[in-house]
C-alpha cells in the first residue's frame, strides 16, 4: 500500500478542520463574487432607447421593434420595444459600455442561473415612447432620447424644432392638434418633429437659375 504524502496528508487535515472549499449548493444560496458579471438587464426608467446596446451586441442578443398604432384618424401613437435574448446574450458586457445613459440603461446583473425551461423566459423587454415624424410618419428617436441631447446642448437645441417641440410636448405645453391642423403648409412644416429627411426637405433652398 503507497503511503500518502505529506502535503496529502496536510490538506486532508486542514479540510477537516476548515471544512469544504466547495459551497454546499444547491443547499446554501451561493452569493456571487461582488466583481461577478451576469445576465445584463434593461432599466427602463435609465434607457432612453437610443439603440446603442444594440449596435455593439457581438451576437446580436439585443434587438428593437417600432409598433406604431393609429388612435384615431390622423394621430398615431409609438412605441420602440427593446428586446434583450438571455439564450444568445454571451454576457461579454459591451452593451453597458456603450451605453449612452452612464451605463445604467443596461447592466450586468448578479443572476447566474441561467437554465429555464419555458423558452418564453429567455428574453426581456422594455418599452419606451417613441416620435414619429409629423410629416412622414417615419420614427424620429425616443422622447427620452431627445430629451437627453437637449440637455447636452442646452439652449442649442432652440435651433432644432425637433429637439424643443419634443421637450414642449413632454412638458405639456401645447396642444398637438394645433400642430395637427397646420400640417402641409409650406414654411410652417419647418416647426414641427420632423425625421432627418424631411428636415432637410423642408429647410433646403432652390437654387437659382
Ligand atoms: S452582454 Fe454582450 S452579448 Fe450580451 S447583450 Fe450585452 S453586448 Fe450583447
Ligand atoms: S440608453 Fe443604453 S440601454 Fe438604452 S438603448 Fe441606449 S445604449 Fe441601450
């Protein structure tokens, strides 16, 4: 019979005193290292939808969805759903460094356990309130979105009807059917949330003959 050695031995000895290295999962909760990276999840009250995450998604885990519905003739309301794919997320974290939001809009959680077995589970989803173009119903940016490049340029964004008129409207002070019944009135349409394309259709200048 080979003899054990004497660090065998040793380490034999100092797990029966100290007990297992191991934690006793699944009997004791195991509590994740403080530095432990998980599952990033959305925070909807931080995201302002900018979509960001989502171009930087190494495998395509992050994607969004626009729904635009009509509430009643001639007003349509919309929404940008963001979707985050637990099963294809490979928890690499480039999606909370790129975020636009500090890093808030999404981040890594502590959750480990990433079995499910109703794959209805593998995915989460946010929503945020969306703009749409006044003229051609195309979507301009989430409100949150414009809002955030509001404060970053500050009195700027007087320049941008978009950018104020979006801010006025979160404020509540105007009536959107106003802007409703000016539509298609030349110059006027200037003065309204409007996508980058007819922005510059309703600014540019004719050239001369
Ligand atoms: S952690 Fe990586 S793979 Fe997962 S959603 Fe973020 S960027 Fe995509
Ligand atoms: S704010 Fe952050 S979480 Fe939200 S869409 Fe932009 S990058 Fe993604």
């Amino acid at each position: 019979m080979r003899l054990p050695k004497l660090r065998e031995l040793g380490e034999a000895i100092k797990a029966l005193i100290k007990g297992p290295y191991t934690v006793q999962f699944p009997r004791t909760p195991l509590v994740p290292h403080a530095n432990f990276r998980g599952m990033p999840e959305f925070n909807a009250d931080r995201c302002v939808g900018c979509l960001a995450c989502e171009q930087v998604c190494p495998a395509d885990a992050i994607a969004h969805r626009d729904v635009i519905e009509e509430t009643s003739p001639g007003r349509k309301k919309a929404k940008r759903v963001l979707i985050h794919y637990a099963d294809t997320c490979i928890v690499c974290g480039q999606c909370e460094a790129a975020c636009i939001a500090d890093h808030a809009g999404i981040k890594a959680s502590k959750n480990w356990d990433l079995a499910f077995f109703d794959r209805s589970k593998a995915y989460a989803q946010i929503e945020k309130e969306l703009e749409l173009c006044e003229i051609c119903g195309a979507p301009v940016a989430c409100t949150d979105h414009l809002e955030w490049i509001g404060e970053r340029v500050g009195e700027l964004s007087y320049a941008n009807p978009t950018l104020y008129l979006s801010h006025y409207k979160r404020l509540g002070l105007f009536d959107e059917s106003v802007l409703s019944s000016a539509r298609d009135q030349g110059p006027a349409d200037r003065f309204k949330i409007l996508c980058a394309r007819c922005r510059r259709e309703t600014t540019q200048t004719t050239p001369p003959e």
